[in-house]
C-alpha cells in the first residue's frame, strides 16, 4: 500500500464552507417530518444508473432537483421529472433550494455518498443513500452520528433488509432453532471481472491504471465527479458505470453487494463491530479490487450469542458446503448460511434479497413445520417488501426505516473493514470504538482519509 501526499487535500470541512458554510462542526440544524397529507419534496444526487430504479420507485412523491455532472444523465431524468430543476453540484443546489427540499437521495459513486450525504444532513434534510454507506469507516461512523444529532430520518439502499426473508431467518435464530451459531458465511460468484464491457466490474486483466487522455466528453464536468478525489484524467475505464472496481472511486465487489448479501446474518446475529478481518485475494492491487476475495471477519459474543466468525467468499473461489445440507441440493450462485449445533440456516440470494430461507437437513425444517415449532412472525413486515416506500413513509412521522443508519451504518463498518483488510494483506485488529486498526499502523491512512477542495 503506498500513501501519496497531495497539497489540494484538505479536510471535508473546507470543501463545505468554500461555498456555503456548511461543514463538519456547522450551526445545528434539525430534520423535519413532512406532512403526510402532501408529497415528499425529494431532491436527487445522481441521475443514472441505480437512480433509474429510484426514480421509479418514488414516482409518485414530487421531484423536485435533479443533480448530475453529466448533463446526458439529467435530460433523461428530465423526460420523466420535467418540472425539476437541473444542476451539475449537488452544494449549489442544497443552497439555492434549502427551503424547497425535504430529503435528498445520495445515487452516486462511492467515494462521494459521505460529502453529499453528509451537507444533506447537516442542512436538516433527510437521506436515502445507495450501499455502500460510505467509502470508509470513519465516514460511515461520522454519518451514522450525524444523523442522529440532526435527527433525520436515514435509509441505506439495501432493500433486502425489508423483505420476508430477512425478517424470517432472525426470527428463526432469536428462537434457537439451531442452537448456538458460531460459524457463518455469505458467497456470490456473480460479477466476476472480465473483459465484456457490459460488466461493471469491467478492468483490463491484470488491472492497470490507463494511461491514455482522450478528451473529456461535452457533456461531463470531470472536476465534479472526481470530487473530493486526488486529481487523474479522464477515462471511460471510469465514467460511466466502470468505477466500481478503482479503490478511489469505488468498494469493489464486497463494497457493491456486501451490504445486500450480508445483511440477513449480520441482523440475525445481532453482529454490530468485528474485533478483527482477515483477507485473502487473487488479481488485486494498489488500485483495483481484486478478482476473488476471501474475507473473514471475528465478532465477540453478544449476550447469550456465543463469538462467531463470519466469511465471505467472492468471486470464482470455492465455497465450503453447509454440513447436513441434502446431497441432492445445490448451492445458489449467491447466498448465505448460518451454522449452527443443531442444524443450518440456508437461503440463496436472487437479486440481492435473501430468499426462501430453509433450516437444513431437511428433514428437520419438515420436523418443525409438521409440529408446530417454527415461531410467530413477531417482527414487523414492510408492506411489500418496499424500502422507498418505508423511508417516505418514515419521513412523514412513520416507523424508522429499518435500515436506517444505527443498523446500515455497523452493517457498512463491516463491509469497510473487510476492505481495509484487502486492501493492507494483512489481519486486521479493529477497535472500534476508537475507529483505528491496533495492530497494523499503516492501515489507518485507509480507515480516514483527506479529500481534494474542488
């Protein structure tokens, strides 16, 4: 890992108050619920990509900004959204529209979610932000506190958290179905690197840094999407929709799905902080993710939970099968199993939803269900399974979103740490109540970083 030095990086601060005075340590200001007898007032970050779902799914609540550095991606929001309004910076726009804005959805690349979900909250806004919360932990922690100071109402973009299935598996565990769980692990073969473009992890095998300067598009305003990154030109291995797998930009693949995929053993668990994370990787570097990644993280027990260690496998990499699991049953190419002294939790993951959870032999799901033994469905359902929908209605005075930032924001600690991990080679001790990795110094400058005024 190698640490560069850049005279333009300040702190998150100055890139605030260079153009409004709004920066870490601001005046407070305090989220507002809005009326459930009018439309949320939203404003968008991103208008591409993931926001396409977004924008669907909140249709029906008033648009009323559209934010882009890429004037093709607004014009199309525009089709659908026409009496928005445009801008290229997400700052101007939270400024020249502070009265007319309730909530702010954060569809970006990664390494911006913290700067524009960060002024959103501090302005009083409430936030709906794409996973992975941020790029960082110490970014996910400053978020996660800044909300609560702020009192807006928060929702990560992992929409499993609502569905049945999640809900259904914690169920199973807090009623001891399997026992003692002291072992778990979540895989996806899915979106491995290649060479077909369509791919978002597309990088040329081994991963290299271009170095060819085509001309920046017309249409895009690169300072702005580089942000709060060091400088670079541009390229389209980047821009659009093939940042994923640039350390600066994105989170790699456990950043793009670990918050969906892990989600269902990291509630049923009741995880929050890992105390240490282990990695291993094939095709990675300095800046690009790697092709595979093996990543496992240690938790202390939680009350009456005994410690349990949690892996992920990703990528083209062999996933061990789940004792007991009935010789005539396949493996998802995406899923998750809990292990436990008397049998297994499985479900495999379509999309990035757990789906369908079993209890494993067979033979004792059949047990339980025969005789009555499967618990009641104690906690809440989303009406659909709707995660737009439970943050709009949480906006106007509903129940928290359940994937608000007290549980998405440990959630994407893991996810961050499993990366810093990668990123060093090294086993990782967390503290994470001091936000710092005790045992390898070097790995800090990856826990907090600084960022470019642009």
């Amino acid at each position: 890992m190698k640490r560069r030095n850049f005279t333009t990086l300040m702190s998150i601060g100055v890139v605030f108050t260079s153009i409004n005075g709004f920066g870490m340590g601001s005046p407070k200001r305090f989220g507002q619920l809005a009326s459930k007898d009018r439309k949320l007032r939203i404003a968008m970050v991103g208008s591409g990509g993931r926001a396409t779902a977004t924008q669907k799914a909140l249709k029906n609540e008033e648009i009323v900004a559209l934010c882009d550095v890429d004037s093709m991606a607004i014009a199309t929001a525009l089709q659908k959204f026409p009496k928005a309004r445009q801008f290229k910076d997400f700052r101007k726009m939270l400024v020249a529209m502070d009265d007319q804005i309730d909530a702010v959805v954060v569809t970006v690349p990664d390494h911006m979610h913290f700067p524009v979900a960060m002024m959103a909250i501090q302005m009083g806004k409430h936030v709906f932000v794409e996973k992975p919360l941020a790029h960082n932990p110490w970014e996910v922690r400053q978020l996660q506190l800044a909300a609560k100071k702020h009192k807006v109402v928060t929702q990560l973009g992992n929409q499993g958290h609502a569905a049945e299935g999640c809900r259904l598996v914690k169920e199973w565990v807090d009623a001891g179905l399997i026992g003692d769980i002291k072992e778990a692990y979540i895989w996806t073969r899915r979106l491995i690197p290649g060479t077909d473009e369509g791919n978002r992890f597309f990088c040329p095998e081994p991963p290299v840094r271009p170095t060819d300067t085509p001309p920046v598009p017309e249409t895009l305003d690169w300072n702005l999407w580089l942000g709060i990154a060091p400088p670079r030109p541009y390229n389209p291995a980047y821009h659009p929709k093939r940042w994923r797998r640039c350390w600066e930009f994105g989170s790699g693949r456990l950043g793009d799905l670990g918050c969906h995929i892990i989600d269902a053993a990291f509630y049923a668990l009741s995880l929050g902080a890992p105390t240490s994370a282990a990695a291993e990787t094939t095709g990675g570097t300095d800046e690009y993710a790697p092709a595979k990644e093996k990543v496992t993280w240690e938790f202390d027990a939680r009350g009456e939970m005994p410690p349990v260690t949690l892996t992920w496998y990703g990528g083209d990499i062999e996933v061990p099968r789940p004792p007991l699991l009935d010789q005539a049953r396949n493996m998802s190419d995406q899923g998750g199993a809990l292990i436990g002294e008397k049998g297994t939790i499985m479900w495999p993951v379509g999309g990035s939803t757990c789906e369908s959870p079993r209890i494993v032999p067979e033979t004792l799901m059949q047990d339980l269900a025969r005789n009555k033994k499967l618990p009641p469905k104690t906690i809440p359902r989303v009406p659909e399974g709707n995660h737009w929908q439970e943050w709009v209605d949480g906006c106007k005075g509903g129940p928290l979103p359940g994937s608000n930032f007290d549980h998405s924001g440990p959630l994407s600690e893991v996810v961050t740490t499993g990366n810093v991990a990668i990123r060093v080679g090294q086993k990782i001790e967390w503290n994470s109540k001091k936000l710092k990795v005790t045992n390898v110094p070097e790995a800090n400058a990856l826990v907090r970083t600084m960022y470019r005024v642009f």
